[in-house]
C-alpha cells in the first residue's frame, strides 16, 4: 500500500519521519526520496537481519545521515527515539507501522515462518527472544495452545489441533516447520484456492511467540507523546501560508493484518479523538480527557484488487491514519 501510506503521510522536505517496521525498506527509501532533499527517517527493526540488508541497500543515505537505523522492538519507541536523540524533542512529522513480518522473513525457510518450505520451527521476528514457537509447542498445556489458535489465529479447528499436538509430542518433539503443517493439514481436503491448513495455526503461533499484540498496545500512546514533541505547532502556525511545510501536525499510519491488530488501532486512535471519554451514563464530563488525535480516515483503506493480485499477502491488509489534534 505504497501510495496510500504516502498519501496519509504526506512527507515533505526537511520533515522528521519513523518507520517503525523497516523490513525490506521499501517504505522508507519512499519516505526519503518524497522529503529529498534533506528530510530524515529514523528506522527501527526488531530483526537484526533486516537492518543489516537495507543497511547496506541504502548505505548512501546512512552515510548522509539522512537515514538512521536502530535494532529494538517498536514497543519500546520512546526509549529508542530518546537513546538516538531523534528530533531532539521537536514535533515529528510521521510515523509508519506497517505490522506483521515481511516477505524477506516469510521467504527465508530457516526463519521458520513458512508451513510451505521445510525450516526449524522458530518464528522470533528478534532472535534475542528467548521462546521459540517450538517451546511453545512442545511446552504449553493443550488448554493454551487451544487458546493461541483460537485467539490469535480465529481457527475453529483449535481444540482439535491443540489434542492433536500434545498426543503427537509424546512420541516426539515438534523441531520444523514440516513436521506440524504436516499434521495441521491431515485429513483436511484442499479446494483450489483455499488457504493452506496450517495458515491460521502458523499465524497464530507468530502473533504469540512476537507478543505482536502487546507491543502494538503499548506503542500506540508512545507515537502519540513523540508526535506531539515538547513543542507544539500552534494553530497561527498551521493556519499561516508562510509557515514551514514541517510544521504541519504530525500523522500516523498503521497498517494492519489481523483483525485484532486493527481493533486496537480503531479503539485508540477513536478514543483518543474524543474530548471526553467518561462513561455516557454520566451526565457531566468527570475525566477531563482532551481530544490528541484527528482522525483521517474513518474507515479502513484496504489494497485495490490489483494489488491483491500482484501480491495476495496484502488481502488482510487494512490501513488507518490519524494525526495530531493542533489544539491538544
Ligand atoms: C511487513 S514488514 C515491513 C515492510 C516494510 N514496510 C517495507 O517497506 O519493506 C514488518 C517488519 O516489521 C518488523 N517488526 C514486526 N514487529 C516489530 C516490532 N514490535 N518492533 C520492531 N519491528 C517489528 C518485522 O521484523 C518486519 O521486518
């Protein structure tokens, strides 16, 4: 969604930019050559590798000091942009989350993200992370794996798939990739264009052994303190013509590939776009909460079918963008 990220984004020249999800880095060369000739992007990977490839993709920019890039997970951003001094405490312009994994990731068997391609059942995005997804499978009671698939993956099959796993396991530990699609798959007939059997269960396992959730909780009134800065733009500021292009308010976009990923999204960015979010039964304002954000799009953007076609990940893909509340 290359060209609604830059449209919601709407980067200029000299603007201050994070893409919390660099991957493959294709957002943020885009984010760079749009605010040429001297706007920034500080890129942050919880994947050491992805980091090392656009590193050296992109090294001229590294090297102009236009493109920083730092290893560490997104829910930890304020950490990050202070350990940087990113914006040194300026109102930034934008953030991008574009969640989930990337296809450098899902392409790379021993990474295990693939039911398709045989590789070690790993699935951490950060290979500093402790628990693999086959400490999950070999070491979580039926009752918690019922669970991961149910919650994370909205496999109705996950009882039966949990049962099924711990029977197997006594025999032998889970280790590949193979080894559980294999059973995911058993017995379930494949019609011509259906998802793989193993697809809800494998991302399931992803969302888990990442805590994508948690951290997507967690950043979410992080990017709204950084977007704000220490100094706010001032409405005569916005309102007049020869103010700075950057001293627009700053807007986030997130892109998001699962329905529960999107439900935090909508939740915040709705509830922190209200003046007052007391319970409506009573009947004066108690909470004094402030609107910070304005919300850009009231419905999801989703991917036009000839993207989908180019590229089928992108189906589940649902795009929300906001920015700051200029009298917040
Ligand atoms: C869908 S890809 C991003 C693709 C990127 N927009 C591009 O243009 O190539 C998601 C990336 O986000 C990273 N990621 C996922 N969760 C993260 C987190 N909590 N913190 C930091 N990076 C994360 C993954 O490692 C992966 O490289």
């Amino acid at each position: 969604m290359m060209d609604e990220v830059l449209e919601y984004l709407q980067p200029v020249p000299g603007g201050l930019y994070i893409d919390g999800t660099l991957g493959g880095g294709g957002h943020t060369a885009a984010i760079l050559e749009r605010s040429a000739p001297d706007g920034k992007v500080l890129g942050i990977d919880t994947d050491q590798l992805a980091l090392d490839r656009v590193g050296a993709r992109l090294v001229e920019f590294v090297e102009s000091g236009r493109l920083i890039l730092a290893h560490g997970n997104f829910s930890d951003l304020a950490q990050i942009v202070k350990q940087t001094g990113f914006g040194a405490g300026h109102p930034l312009q934008g953030v991008l989350l574009d969640l989930g994994f990337s296809s450098d990731q899902m392409d790379t068997p021993e990474r295990g993200f693939s039911f398709g391609a045989d590789g070690p059942l790993d699935m951490r995005l950060d290979q500093s992370l402790p628990l693999t997804a086959a400490d999950i499978v070999n070491g979580a009671s039926e009752q918690e794996l019922a669970d991961i698939f149910w919650r994370y993956g909205d496999e109705s099959r996950s009882r039966q798939l949990a049962r099924r796993i711990v029977h197997m396991r006594t025999q032998s530990e889970f280790t590949h990739t193979a080894q559980l699609a294999a059973l995911m798959a058993a017995g379930v007939p494949r019609k011509p264009g259906a998802i793989h059997p193993a697809t809800r269960a494998f991302q399931a396992l992803r969302i888990a052994v990442n805590h994508e959730l948690e951290s997507l909780e967690k950043v979410m009134p992080q990017i709204v303190d950084i977007l704000e800065g220490d100094k706010k733009p001032l409405q005569g500021e916005i309102e007049n013509q020869s103010a700075t292009e950057t001293s627009r308010a700053g807007r986030m976009v997130i892109i998001s590939f699962h329905s529960l990923e999107d439900r935090i999204v909508k939740e915040f960015t709705r509830r922190e776009a209200k003046d007052c979010i007391c319970p409506p039964r009573l009947p004066v304002c108690m909470c004094g909460h402030k609107a910070r954000l304005h919300i850009l799009t009231n419905k999801p953007v989703v991917p036009g079918e000839l993207e989908i076609e180019q590229n089928p990940r992108a189906r589940s893909a649902k795009l929300r963008a906001a920015e700051i509340a200029i009298n917040s």
